[in-house]
C-alpha cells in the first residue's frame, strides 16, 4: 500500500527529500568529473567524510525510520529519535566498512605485491560506495 493511499503525503516528502540526497551524494567533492572516488589534496574532515556518508545512505536510513513513525502516527519527538537512530546506524555501518576495507587493503597488500597506490585506489573506491 502506497504512502499516498495511507494519506500521508508527508512520508512521499520525507521518502522523496532521501533520494534528492543520494542524488547530491553523487555529485559532492569527492567525486571526480567522471563520478569517480577522489580524496581531495588536502584530505577528508570528520565533518566531509560524515556528510558524504549521510548523502550516500544515512539520509535514506535516517528518513526510512522517521517515516516509519510517521506512518504508526508516533510523536513529532520520537520521529526525531528515530531519524537520528537511523543516522547513526548508517555513520557505524560506513565505519565498520572502512574498517574492514583497510584490514583487507593490508592483506591484500602483504599477499598480493600490490603497490600502495593501486591498493589505496581500490580502498578509496569501496569506501564511497553507496550501501543501499
């Protein structure tokens, strides 16, 4: 059953504003002109790597959880909680990511005789990869 048919246009306009983030995640500064993964020369911040992982995933997490409770008619305040429990969950999946993608990186490093800068490239590629 659709959102609309629920009447609740409001969860098509949450639902709605994720994929407009997704879309902007295509086209941050961390992506070349060809939509290729890219770290700027003079590195990610905290606050870059925690915006291109919200517009990546976190914002269709985060919007999902809300519009949940939107659906089940729970309270403005808990619709927040929910919104940033979905943030989070999507912050701690990217990190868990990049953490894992780096122990690879190393093994593939030391078995393979691959050099630092294709490992790296290979690194820089999955850790931007959208987990949808």
């Amino acid at each position: 059953m659709s959102a609309v048919v629920l009447g609740t246009w409001q969860v098509v306009e949450v639902i709605s504003t994720a994929i407009g983030d997704m879309m902007r995640g295509e086209f941050t500064a961390l992506r070349d002109c060809h939509g290729n993964a890219v770290v700027p020369a003079d590195g990610v911040s905290i606050s870059d790597w925690e915006q291109q992982t919200f517009l990546a995933s976190g914002s269709l997490i985060s919007r999902s959880c809300k519009a949940a409770l939107m659906l089940a008619h729970h309270s403005d305040a808990l619709q927040q909680k929910a919104y940033e429990f979905g943030r989070q969950i999507a912050l701690a999946y990217q990190v868990c990511v990049v953490f894992i993608t780096a122990m690879l990186c190393q093994v593939i490093t030391c078995v393979s005789g691959l050099t630092i800068p294709l490992v790296v490239s290979l690194y820089i590629s999955v850790i931007t990869v959208q987990h949808v």
